[in-house]
C-alpha cells in the first residue's frame, strides 16, 4: 500500500514497540479498516505494508495542523501519551490527545498524571475504566468475524493439521507462562485425560528465554503421567493460519492468572468454540455464562478441573454453546462496531477542537 502524505492525515495512532504485542495487533487490525471512514495512519518503525503508516520522524517536520485543523493522536502506551505531550507543547503541533486504557491495576504517579492530560481517554472494558480517576468510554475490543469463522469441514481440517478425528480436542494458545496459567490448563486437561480416553490438549505458543524451564516442567509433567501422545504442544503460527487451530477445537479454554483484555476467547467464539475461561481481563464481559461457555474463579485447579471435564463429556452441549458463541460476537464484538465507535471519538474530538 503506499504510504499516505501526512499533510493529509486527521488521526494519527502511534505505535512505538516494534516486538510484536497486543498493543500492536490492535493498530494492525483496526487503522486499515479505520482508513475506510476517515484519513488516518500508524506511525510505527515497522508495520504490514497493508498498514497506512508514516514514518516516525515525520512527526517532527509534519505542518503544526491536518487538513480539518487539529489532529487526533491516538496513544495506547505511556511513552506514546510522552510523545503526544512533547509534540503538542514542545513542538506546537495542534492536537487533540486520547489515550485508550487496558490495564486493571492502579496506575502509577506518571500514568495518573499523563491520564489527566488526555482529551478523551477509552477503556477497554468496564473492569478497566474502574482503575481511572476520571470518565472514560467504554469500547470492548471486536473481532473480524470473516476471517474467524467456523469451519466449513472440521473432519478435513483435523487431518490437514495432523489432529485425530474422533477425539474432543481442549486447546489453550498464546505465550507459555504462569501468569497465562499454562499449568492450570495442562493439570485439568491430565485430570480429564485420566477419566476420558476421548480428550486431547493442544497448547500452542511460545515460551519466551525465562519461561522455558516453565514450559519445560510442564512437559515434565505431562509425560510422568503418561499423556505426552494426547497432550500436545505446537509452535506459534502466523495470525492468518490461527483460525485454524480454534476451527479444530471443541472447547477453548483461557485460564489466565491475570489479563488486561484478553482476546483469545472472542477468536474462539466467533470461531464457533465455546470458552472455559477465568475472572479475570474482560473475561466476565465477553462469555455469556451458560449460554456461550463457563467461568471459574482465577488458579483454581479444582474449578477448573471439575469445569473442564463437565464440558468436555457433553459433545452435543459443547456443538449448542458453540453456535450460541458465534452468535454471541456476530452481535456484540464485530471489528467494525469498534472501529467505528472509535471513529465517531474522533470525529467529535476533531470537531470540538
């Protein structure tokens, strides 16, 4: 895509950590579809070319105004609210400044002091807005529904990634750690592997330099009870091949220690998986209790276990939760609901500047 002129930007998002993160994924997902509705560009030392972005040292020498007047900077960090600041009043850049907030702990002196200084501050869920001292509009991440679908051949895509046909799969994906509760869902899947010859586990991701004698214990672990053949673990894949992994699913589990949002379980949902997740993130927001999938208090092995295999006995109530899931998002978590919602923020930002 070519990169757009700067001179002709309303909104810009910046993104100033090139390791992949959840920050990232976000501006990766929402600013193309943004782009549709309204001038705006990443500003990031490196995106998908499929990305409107402008290099980073363009924010020096860009003219003090947009075309409407002001622009809209879009900070999801704190060094990215610095950023905004030093740009505003150092610089003399006319901007309107909004931060948007996923974290659920108290926020330090900086952070409360940078909070203050926005125009407009989002949160990312109710749970989230709570630890802000002042208001903020609640927009919930959103998930694209095409790209998450279910599958149109489960049998199929099970023997295309090498995964038995006739077994009810539980998987838990993203980086390998306690604080993601890897163990938590590698004890429960044993417990149930015990009861049922039917279950298998897939835990899928990356154990990071000091998580790998983690993920080496729990490999461990898996093999002294005998289940190395049916609880397995694959390398992390590029996000365009993970629909797949939670299209062969029958149940999802998220059994996180702590999370700031948290949006494995909507990409299972909207995959048409129900989810076994934690109270934590924005968990209790997103799983329809009963009616999409469970939840069980944080590192509660026995919760979690007892849940686990309840679920997993029941092929036919998993199929009905399943459907209901991906019903679940098709009206409540599209992208395009969230990228719109923060849309129209800009919009009113740019006109009430």
């Amino acid at each position: 895509m070519p990169r757009p002129e700067i001179s002709q930007i309303d909104v810009i998002a910046p993104n100033f950590k090139r390791r992949l993160s959840g920050v990232t994924a976000t501006v990766v997902r929402l600013v193309p579809l943004q782009a549709r509705w309204i001038a705006i560009a990443a500003a990031a030392p490196a995106l998908p070319d499929e990305v409107p972005q402008i290099p980073l040292r363009a924010l020096v020498t860009m003219s003090r105004s947009g075309p409407s007047g002001p622009r809209v900077w879009h900070a999801r960090r704190n060094v990215e609210m610095i950023a905004g600041l030093a740009l505003k009043h150092l610089l003399r850049k006319r901007l309107q400044l909004l931060f948007t907030s996923a974290s659920q702990r108290q926020h330090t002196g900086l952070t409360k002091w940078l909070i203050r200084r926005m125009d407009h501050v989002v949160a990312t869920s109710a749970r989230t807005a709570a630890y802000l001292e002042r208001d903020a509009t609640v927009i919930h991440h959103g998930i694209d529904a095409d790209q998450f679908s279910p599958p149109a051949d489960r049998a199929a895509l099970r023997r295309a990634l090498d995964l038995p046909q006739d077994a009810v799969i539980a998987g838990c994906y993203g980086r390998i750690r306690a604080q993601k509760g890897t163990d938590v869902f590698t004890d429960a899947l044993l417990n149930a592997m015990d009861r049922d010859p039917r279950v298998v586990g897939i835990v899928m991701g990356r154990a990071t330099d000091r998580h790998q004698a983690f993920e080496a214990g729990l490999r461990d672990r898996i093999a002294a009870r005998g289940h190395a053949d049916r609880l397995l673990f694959r390398p992390e894949v590029p996000v365009w091949q993970m629909a797949d992994w939670y299209r062969a699913l029958d149940l999802y589990i998220a059994p996180q220690r702590w999370e700031g949002f948290g949006l494995t379980p909507l990409e299972a949902m909207s995959c048409g998986v129900p989810v076994l997740a934690t109270r934590v993130g924005a968990f209790e927001e997103l799983v329809a209790e009963g009616t999409t999938g469970r939840l069980v208090p944080p590192d509660d092995l026995t919760a979690m276990t007892e849940a686990a295999a309840d679920l997993l006995s029941d092929p036919a109530r998993l199929a009905a939760l399943g459907a209901a899931a991906r019903q679940h998002v098709l009206q409540n978590f599209r992208i395009e609901t969230e990228a719109r919602a923060l849309v129209a923020i800009y919009r009113d930002l740019l006109a009430r500047a």
